[in-house]
C-alpha cells in the first residue's frame, strides 16, 4: 500500500519543449534568469544552476531569456524539441551599475514592481469569492502518479520480475530522455458552497474513481491530503505539513526580491508581469512570475517552483501554476489549478523518484444562493458506495477535462496488475508497513513491531496478538493478544470487542479484559484502553532502573456516540485490581483496618466515568467500527473527564470523584515552524491509596513520549490535584538555514520547556503504607529542551535540562532521549 500511495504520474503532451542551462560570460549559471515564449504568458525561472525546462501546447520559433544586468536574448528554436541549449547572456554596458547596486537583490525604494503588489493587497478583497454572501461551484480533481528514471537496471530488476509488461506503457520524454510510467490516477468530482457571513464551507462529492483501489479510503484520502487547496494571497501557502512564503502574500517582500519585467495583453486582459526569486537560501520560498490586471490589481496568473534549497525532505520539486479568469466583466476568479512535485530519496539530478500531480478545474460559479445553517453540518458518517460505483457513461458526461491517452491507459494496466501474484506480495508487504499487521483471510496476525519488549520485572517480553478484519467498514471487530515474561515467567493477555449498532450516531458498544504488568505512571490520562500499553513498561533500552510496575486486571465495558462530527462522548464502567508488579521491591500498599495486619497490597476499584473528546479539523477514512486517521497530530484534541468511584460495589475498596482535562494545539507560526502548546489539569476528591493518585508521568526510557517530563523519574511525584504545560517548538530549520554549509544538511531546531505544578491532601499521605515518600511539585517542577531534528531525514535527537529539585536523591540534571519517524 505505502508503495502504491508515492507512484506517480503521466508526461504532458506538448508541441514546444526547451530545456537547458543559462550560462554568464564567465561560464558560471545564472539562477533566476527569465526565459519565457515571446508574446506569451508562458515561462520559467532558471534554477540555482542556471538550468531550466519549459514546454508549451502551442508552437512557438524562439525563445527570450532576460535578467538584471544582462542583454535580453532572443533564440531561434530549431526544432519543436530542443535538447540541451547552451546559452550565455551578455553582461548589458549601460546596466552594469545596476548590478553593483543590487548584487543579486532588488531595492526595495522607487521599485514599480513593489507597486503594483501593494495594489494587490489592497484590491484583494475585492477579487475573488470573497465579495459574495454565498458561492458555489462545480470542482473536478485528478491526481496522477508516475514513476519516474526508468531505465534498463530497473526493467530488469528483481523487484519487478514477473511484472514486466508494466512496462509496455511506460513513455519517454524527449527533451530529457527518461522513461516515465503512468501507475496510479484518481478523479473526483464536487459541488462546493460557501458561506462567508457565517464562515462555513461544505464540499459534497458526487463522483470518486481510481485505478484499481477504488474502495481503499485510506489511500485515497491520504494523497488527497498531500496536496492541500492553496490561496496565493495569504501570507504562508501550507502543504507538506510546512508553511512556505507566498510571493503576492505580504510576507513576500522581505522574503522575495521583485521585477517588473513586462507589460501585455493577455487573454484580451492588460497585464504585468512580475519575476520573483528568493533573498537567501534556506528558506521555504518560490521562484517564478506572475501576471496582475491592470484595471482590477488580481492574479491574473502565476507559477511558483519551490527552490532546490528549501528543507523539505522527500520532494526533489515542487511546481505550482493557477490561472484565474474574468467573470462578469470585472471578477477574477480561479479556474485552474495545477500542483506538481517529485517524491525522491535525494535532490540529485539523477535520482530516481516519483511524480505526483494534481490538477484541479473549477467552473459554473454561483453567488449569493443562501443555505440553512444546518445544511453545512458535517454528517458523523458521509461515506455513500454509489459515489464509487459511478459508470464510464457518467464519467464522459462529467468531466470537465478529457483524459488523455496515456491517462486511460493506467485504469488498464492497474485492472490487470491486481490480478498478478508478485503484485499482491509486495502490496502485502505494503500493508504490513503500514498497519503493522499480516492478512490471512478475515484475520489479522499483529501488530508486528510489538512482538518483543523488555523491562525489569519481565525482562525479555514475547507478544503475539490478532485481529477480525473483514473489511475496512467492519461493523464489529475482535481483537486480542497474548504475551508471556522471561523472568517472571507470567502469561498476560487481553482481549476485547467492539459493535458499531448506529452508523448515524457511530453508537458503538465495547468492552474487554486484561492482565498484564504496567506503567501506571506512564500518563496522567487514562482511557481505560484494555488493549493499550506504555512504551515504558515495553521499551528494550531503559534509563536507569525501572521496577515501579504493576500488575493490573481490568475489564471494562462503554456506550460512545457522536452527535456531531469529530465531537464523541463515551459513558463507561471498569473494575480493576491493581498490585505491586514487583513485590520487595516496589509497593502500593496502603493502611487498611479491616486487612491482616492493618496493611492492604492490592487496591480493588469500581468505577464509572463519562468523558468528552473532541477533535475539530481531524481527518479520518473508512466509516465501520475503526477509522483511520488521515492528518494526525494537525489538529487540536480537547479531552475532559468525570469520573466516579464506589466502595462496597464488587468488594471495591473506595468512593472518590476525579475530574481531568487535557487540551493540545498544534500552530502553524508562519515561516518560523510549528508550536505544539499541551496543558493538562486535574483533581481527585477523597481519599485514595497511590494505585489511584496522579502519577507525573516521568520518562525512563531513551525515547521521547508525549507529556512526559525526561528528566523526572516515574512516582518520583504523586499528586491528587495538578496542573501542567508543555510547550515544544520545530522551527523547521528557520536558524539553521541562515549558517553556511550547516544550512545544506536541513537540519531542523527544536526547543520546548514542560511544567508541572501539583499538591497532594495530609489524609492521602496518611493513607500511604508503601514507604514511598510522597511529595507533590508545590514548587513547580520544570525542564527544558533543545534538540536537532531531520538527522538523516528520520531521527530527532533532543537533550533535557532540569530546571527544579535538583537536590533530591537520584535527581537527573539531563537525559537524551530520541525518536524516529517520517515528515516531510
């Protein structure tokens, strides 16, 4: 699946193509140099290196490469294909001051280009959707995928043996002479409204297809969040989970250098045409040009090619161009969007990669056609089969731009690829990779990547586990597992069960049963999830030692709806007993009467609770009794719990209330990164032996975990009310960029500072016979981080400093803890 999702697309058909390198007097390449089709709207910008690639669906004779400082030049085209030009421009004898003066920078003072972009701003409100009550329009999207650099090694490699005729519809470009196969394509086609007096947005899709995964959401879903809707006159355009400067946005002009290069007539429309290009390097930032009404200051059109430079990790290019068009005599709005990027390993020319592009046509708009407030209510559950079943009749009808022959020829070879035997092993291997399990028939054997653990009480830990996996949309699913400790030499399971009765509602039943050894202070938020476990308690390499565990038996039973989209309530009953895991070592004892000896060592509690959770912006697939979530850690989570326990009730030993909250944020800070701001609180009234309490989740692993402090040893404080904060920053390389030969190893900056304060009551101390000495952080305990990201694109590095109580025993003044995953 994961192999699948990053194939890419098509070669574009086109009668002129020109590509080659812009070369100074010296034999140095010139970047940012224009080179365009005289008399037309159509060009590009040389790269870092001077070198460049432009084609076009009309015929053109020449071409005009132009640039401060330098005779324009004009070349006459030899053929319709042009492989390889070699072109120098003159330095112009009357411009050479200009060159001293700017030096690669244009002046900011008596700048017309600078001009006109200032009446952009101002006239931006007036162009576009914006001026409307209401709007709607028709939306047709393709997203197509090609692997790109195929040649004679790759055709005759293992990985492909036995697929080999895939490669009979691979086409070979004939400027650069690379070979590109077609592999995925997707088309959608919608109906959005628009309401900008009640700020609100709904998309209704009328008609989805791919070749070959066409009931795959998560596929789908997943490269449709690749490529986010962009609009040039914001500040920061956002996609690939970064915040890249937009050249017409107000933020361009300390970020971009400007020209006005030319004055036209462009599709009965005055225009300018205005070249951009980056200050530095480093930086998320474009180089291209745009074109702005004269009459009306609106993008009439623009490219934008992110530069080679920028630190986005898997995308070797990036190529952006929107065309707007004049409606109702004055009104400029968008009618073609085209976004184009190269997934590779590595930005060398050479490098053999993947093409992703999407191209979005948008027509028949609408104004001013008020719906009900409820009419943009998102429904818990939209999925609709017919939406993917729709026939090739409908699809003629429909779409707002034909496919092309190559285009059509991907639904072919995909429909037989399915059939092929390697073919479903390596998208088996794909799933794998992805979900972590294996498929056999309607059961699932995993997740994988726990089979083994290790901590001090089991030490070496085997875990085998399974699942019912019928389809994606499965109404109901089993799932369990069972594990078993070398040292301890324990079995542990668990197994649980849940039914979704309501599609409307997501009215889910479910409940289970485990046993196993834990980390109780692990996370001050617990869900009661029977199948979950803490890395704490599992990780292979520890800090020091970790023998605070316990042995948990737990079962569970919960009722969850959700009466709005991303908004679930869940009303719950759990019974558990809970022990010291590691006896003469570690305790959760506590004074009891009514035990021998006036001591107790297990803690048996019956509870009820209802908690809310809600996620606005959170993305999901699939529509049964699992989702999957699409853009995960991109929006924020409010999370809020009641919780109620009652003694006598099967023997349960305490009667308490504790309430706990918990909100988390991700901020996108312009061009300076992303904050991710967490605070938690809570309070438990009663008293309550320490298995009940609220642990400040320490970390005594070598990896980081989300809200736990890395200095803090686990129970090293015991709260029954708290309250914290986490602040952690990536600035995405913003510093690291301004450092020569530092800024070529796209490096990112991380820093984060995490508090705590919390008490604890006399009678909970009271109650405490463990011989643990409770202390809560009355004083504010905090630390603070600083750490390296994107080490070899997959790792994180981030050394912690305590920053209080620094004077109790075994206090750690720093700990390193790391992490791996992917980003882009």
């Amino acid at each position: 699946m994961v192999i699948i999702m990053f194939l890419v697309t098509t070669t574009i058909t086109a009668q002129t193509k020109v590509g080659g390198v812009v070369y100074d007097e010296f034999g140095d390449g010139v970047p940012f140099a224009n080179v365009f089709f005289p008399g037309s709207s159509e060009g590009t910008i040389t790269n870092d290196n001077g070198r460049f690639y432009l084609q076009s669906n009309s015929n053109y004779e020449t071409i005009q490469i132009s640039f401060i400082g330098y005779e324009t030049l004009t070349y006459t085209l030899e053929s319709k294909v042009n492989l390889e030009l070699n072109l120098t421009l003159k330095t112009e004898a009357a411009a050479l001051d200009a060159v001293v003066i700017y030096t690669g920078k244009t002046s900011k003072k008596n700048n017309p280009a600078l001009d006109i972009l200032r009446k952009v701003w101002e006239n931006r409100r007036k162009n576009g959707l914006s001026q409307f009550k209401q709007y709607q329009f028709d939306k047709y999207e393709k997203l197509e995928f090609d692997m790109n650099t195929i040649d004679s090694q790759m055709v005759n490699s293992k990985l492909f043996r036995g697929m080999e005729f895939i490669f009979d519809y691979a086409d070979t470009s004939n400027v650069t002479g690379k070979t590109y196969l077609p592999i995925f394509i997707n088309e959608s086609l919608s109906t959005v409204y628009g309401d900008n007096e009640m700020n609100k947005e709904k998309e209704n899709v009328k008609a989805n297809k791919n070749s070959g995964f066409s009931n795959n959401q998560t596929i789908i879903a997943f490269v449709k969040d690749l490529y986010a809707d962009i609009d040039v006159y914001e500040r920061y355009l956002k996609f690939f989970d970064k915040s890249f400067t937009s050249p017409v946005g107000k933020s361009g002009i300390d970020t971009y250098n400007y020209i006005l290069r030319d004055t036209a007539i462009i599709d009965g429309v005055e225009a300018y045409n205005i070249i951009y290009y980056p200050r530095r390097k480093g930086e998320l930032t474009f180089k291209g040009d745009f074109w702005v009404a004269a009459d009306s200051y609106a993008i009439k059109e623009i490219n934008l090619q992110a530069t080679k430079s920028a630190n986005v990790n898997w995308v070797k290019e990036i190529y952006i161009e929107q065309e707007f068009d004049v409606l109702n005599d004055s009104l400029f709005l968008i009618t073609r969007d085209y976004f184009m990027s190269d997934f590779a390993l590595n930005k060398k020319e050479e490098s053999k990669g993947m093409y992703g592009k999407r191209t979005t046509l948008f027509n028949n708009y609408q104004f001013d056609i008020a719906k009900d407030k409820d009419f943009y209510k998102r429904r818990v559950n939209d999925y609709d089969p017919e939406i993917y079943n729709r026939d090739e009749a409908y699809w003629d009808e429909n779409r707002l731009e034909k496919l092309n022959k190559d285009e059509k020829q991907i639904y072919t070879m995909l429909d037989t690829l399915k059939t092929n035997k390697k073919f479903k092993r390596l998208y088996n291997i794909g799933t794998i990779l992805a979900s972590g399990y294996y498929e056999i028939d309607n059961f699932d054997i995993g997740p994988v990547f726990s089979v083994f653990g290790f901590n001090d009480v089991e030490g070496l830990r085997l875990r085998g586990g399974g699942r019912t996996y019928f389809s994606a949309n499965d109404m109901w699913r089993l799932e369990g597992y069972g594990a078993y400790g070398f040292r301890d030499n324990q079995f542990k399971y668990g197994i649980a069960g849940k039914w979704l009765m309501d599609k409307k509602s997501r009215l889910t039943i479910s409940g289970g049963n485990r046993r196993d050894i834990e980390q109780l202070g692990a996370s001050l938020t617990n869900t009661n999830d029977v199948l979950g476990r803490s890395l704490a308690s599992s990780a292979l390499i520890t800090s020091g030692n970790n023998s605070s565990l316990s042995s948990i038996n737990l079962s569970t039973l919960a009722l969850s709806f959700e009466p709005k989209y991303n908004l679930e309530f869940r009303l719950g009953t759990s019974y558990r007993t809970i022990k010291s895991g590691n006896p003469g070592v570690f305790s959760l004892d506590y004074f009891d009467a009514d035990a021998p000896g006036g001591i107790e060592t297990e803690t048996r509690q019956a509870d009820a609770s209802l908690t809310m959770t809600y996620t606005p912006g959170r993305k999901t697939s699939n529509y049964g009794v699992d989702r999957t979530i699409i853009n995960s850690g991109e929006y924020p989570i409010l999370f809020a719990s009641y919780t109620r326990g009652f003694e006598g009730l099967l023997e349960s030993d305490f009667n308490f209330d504790k309430v706990q909250f918990y909100y988390s944020h991700p901020l996108q800070i312009g061009a300076f990164g992303r904050l991710t701001a967490r605070v938690e609180a809570g309070k438990t009234f009663g008293e309550v032996p320490l298995a009940l309490l609220n642990v400040v989740p320490g970390n005594q692993t070598y990896f980081n975990i989300t809200g736990a402090f890395n200095t803090m040893n686990f129970y090293e404080f015991v709260t029954d009310e708290y309250v914290t904060l986490h602040l952690n920053h990536n600035f995405n390389g913003r510093l690291f960029s301004r450092v020569p030969y530092l800024r070529d190893l796209n490096l990112r900056e991380l820093v984060g500072v995490r508090a705590v304060y919390g008490k604890i009551s006399d009678e909970n101390i009271a109650l405490n016979a463990s011989g643990l000495t409770y202390l809560a952080p009355e004083d504010i305990y905090w630390e603070y981080s600083a750490g390296i990201g994107n080490i070899f694109k997959v790792f994180r590095l981030d050394v912690s400093f305590r920053g209080g109580y620094n004077y109790l025993p075994d206090a750690r003044s720093m700990a390193i803890t790391g992490s791996f995953g992917f980003s882009f």
